[in-house]
C-alpha cells in the first residue's frame, strides 16, 4: 500500500521537452517510474530519447495523452505564467493527479485552479512549489531523489523539499510507505489534513512524521484534526525556530507576525495534540525511531 502514488501509477509530464522537465522525467525514469509520454502543444507527435534506449512520445494534449497510453498521473514542469492553463487542461481530462512542481505561481492563480479542480471533483492537486511525491520501489513522481531511502512503514507529510530529504536519509533503514512534499506556498492542493487521513487510513502506515514550517496555521490545523481522527503515532517538526519576526523565510507561506504563526506556537498545538515534536530534523528522526521501536515490541 502507499497513498496517491503506487505500482500502477502511471505518468506524463507537461513540460517534457524543457530542459527541467527533461532531466527529471529522466530521473523519474531511472527510478522506475512509469513515464509514459510528455505533453507539448507545439511538438505533439515528437518524441524525445531517453537513457538506455527510452523513447518517450509527446503529445499536444493531456487528453490525447491519457487517451493513447492510459495515464493517471502528471507532473507538471511549465513556466509559472502557463501553470494555471497547464492545470485546467489537467482537470478538464480528468487526470486523477497533478504535481504541480513549478515555484513562483501567482497564489491568485494557484487558489483558481484548486477550486477549479474541486468544482470538477476528479483531480487531486499535490503543489505547487513542491518536490512531489515518492512511493519508495513502487513510483516517484516530481524531483525526489529515489535512491536516498527505503520502503518501510513510516508515512512522511513536508511542506519543505529539503526537509523532506533529510528526514528520508536519516530514516532509511526504516523506510517509508510514502513521502509527499506538498509545497511551502500560502496556497496549495493537497494539505497536511489530506495526507493525514491517508496515512491513517492506509494500513501498511505505522508512523506518520510531519514536517512544517513558520508561518499560516496549517500546522495548528493539522494538530486539530490529529487531535479527533488520528489513532497512529505522529512525530512533527517545524522548520523556523530561530527565524526573526516579521522576516519571510525561503517560501512565500514562510512569515510570521506577532505570536501568530511561530515555531514556538506550532510546537505547543502539536505536542496538545499528542504530537512528539522535535527541534531539529535529527531529533525528530531519533522520536520516530523510539516509537518504531516500542511499536515493534
């Protein structure tokens, strides 16, 4: 079992044919992904050659390319100015899932798109501004490194892409079910909540480790909803505990003002929950691996 991304998972990438969107559709190949075409309007029925003899087709649309290979995933890699557009088309294929992994969409456009995608109630959202998404030895879809961990029981919800790696090399020789990096932006898809219930909800998860950052109430959130609906073990980290006030910090979602939004703050509404939260990644690996132990008995 994973959550939203598993053996059958199978993906195109919008944005292919650019050169972010080559190198990793490369890397998403060489993890075993199935990548199964690209989408350029302009080069529809080109290909591009790939390591070890790949051929990938593009396709000018996503509803031509989910038609011709079956897809039901993108990862999507255009410009920030076309993000919108690219998501829309997404949604108005029905395309089950889109990674959104480009930075610096507008929040306007992101907040319409996501709502498109609720009205139409077919496509789940992961980003934007993210690393994607990974079910180790099953499917990575976005900028995950695949070789920095293992399958295992822990599931691992991050708003920070660099977190997310090091809490997935630190936790390797555990491994995890799957690691979803849902973006630091003030407006995403996919939410800590989301992937919450999915983790509880999956029953090859022991663990969850949640990692946030300053800033917004997500994390206040997310301790609310831990606190009445989720029965497993959670262990979180907040990314920001020595940042000034008032200062953005890496993510547009990332500024504090007042006592609002503050590690600090976070810290306490999670630990309320029944959260054991760490104040460094390597703490809160160490709390995981106390808890993977007592649970193996």
């Amino acid at each position: 079992m994973a959550i939203f991304l598993d053996h059958d998972s199978t993906i195109i990438v919008q944005g292919m044919t650019g050169s972010e969107g080559r190198k990793h559709t490369q890397r998403m190949l060489h993890s075993g992904s199935k990548v199964v075409g690209g989408v350029n309007p302009s080069k529809g029925g080109q290909s591009v050659d790939f390591e070890d003899g790949v051929q990938v087709p593009v396709f000018a649309s996503v509803a031509e390319a989910m038609e011709a290979t079956g897809a039901n995933v993108t990862v999507i890699f255009v410009p920030a100015k076309f993000t919108k557009a690219a998501v829309v088309e997404a949604v108005d294929a029905g395309m089950p899932l889109a990674v959104v992994i480009t930075e610096g969409v507008p929040a306007k456009d992101t907040a319409e798109f996501y709502t498109y995608a609720q009205q139409a109630g077919t496509t789940r959202i992961i980003g934007p501004n993210c690393p994607g998404l990974i079910s180790p030895g099953q499917s990575n879809a976005g900028i995950i490194p695949s070789d920095i961990t293992t399958a295992g029981r822990i599931g691992l919800v991050s708003k920070s892409g660099t977190l997310t790696y090091q809490m997935m090399y630190e936790l390797r020789d555990i491994g995890f079910t799957s690691c979803v990096g849902i973006g630091g932006d003030p407006v995403i898809g996919t939410t800590h909540i989301d992937c919450l219930k999915a983790f509880e909800e999956d029953p090859e998860t022991d663990a969850i480790v949640l990692i946030g950052e300053i800033g917004g109430d997500a994390e206040e959130r997310a301790a609310d909803y831990i606190k009445e609906h989720v029965t497993k073990p959670v262990v979180g980290y907040v990314a920001g505990f020595t940042a000034p006030e008032g200062k953005t910090m890496g993510h547009a979602g990332a500024i504090v003002s007042g006592s609002s939004g503050t590690a600090e703050a976070k810290k306490e509404a999670l630990e309320a929950a029944g959260v054991r939260v760490g104040k460094t990644p390597s703490q809160a690996a160490e709390l995981m691996r106390e808890i993977i132990k007592d649970l193996a008995g």
